[in-house]
C-alpha cells in the first residue's frame, strides 16, 4: 500500500473533484494571521508587547544587506529591517496579507 492511501483525505470511492474540494477546505481556512493587528496592538496591550518582542527578535537574528522573508504576513518585519536598510524581498501565499502590506 503507498503512502498516499495512508492518508486520511485519500478515499478511493470519492471523485477526484471532492478530494480536490476537500483539500482546499483544510489547506485554505481563513490564513489571515493578523501580525499587524498585533503589532500596533488591535488585540491588546500585553499581546501587543509580546508581538513586538518576538518580531524585533527576529529582525535582530538577521544577518547581511539582503533578506528574503518567506512568509512575510503584511510586511512588519520586512518593513523594520528595510527602515535599517536592508535590502528586503517579502513572499507569503496570503494575498490578502500582502495586501495589506
């Protein structure tokens, strides 16, 4: 038996457009993490200081001029280390997070 049939959203009785359907409802549930919310504190002051200290954490364990942040939500980190003057390319898969950028 492969591995594929191990899974727990392969069923061989379905069509292949309700395996496709079902996939997309478990891999696309609203994936707006709401980093920026955080950030300036739309979620609470303590939240709000814990954001902070975990995204200047990661903005200082950069090392070099150019940074390609992967996952970039709406930009907070991307946008500290450009002020610094990095050179910062941001990806994320989230177009709506981008859009906020």
């Amino acid at each position: 038996m492969s591995e594929i049939l191990k899974t727990p959203l392969h069923r061989p009785d379905r069509d292949a457009a309700a395996r496709a359907s079902e996939l997309k409802a478990v891999d696309a549930p609203d994936r707006h993490d709401r980093v920026a919310d955080a950030y300036f504190g739309r979620m609470g002051e303590s939240f709000q200081r814990q954001t902070h200290a975990r995204v200047h954490w990661i903005c200082r364990q950069v090392r070099g001029t150019r940074v390609l942040d992967i996952g970039c939500s709406q930009g907070i980190a991307a946008l500290l280390l450009a002020r610094e003057g990095k050179q910062v390319l941001g990806l994320d898969v989230d177009a709506k997070a981008i859009d906020e950028a």
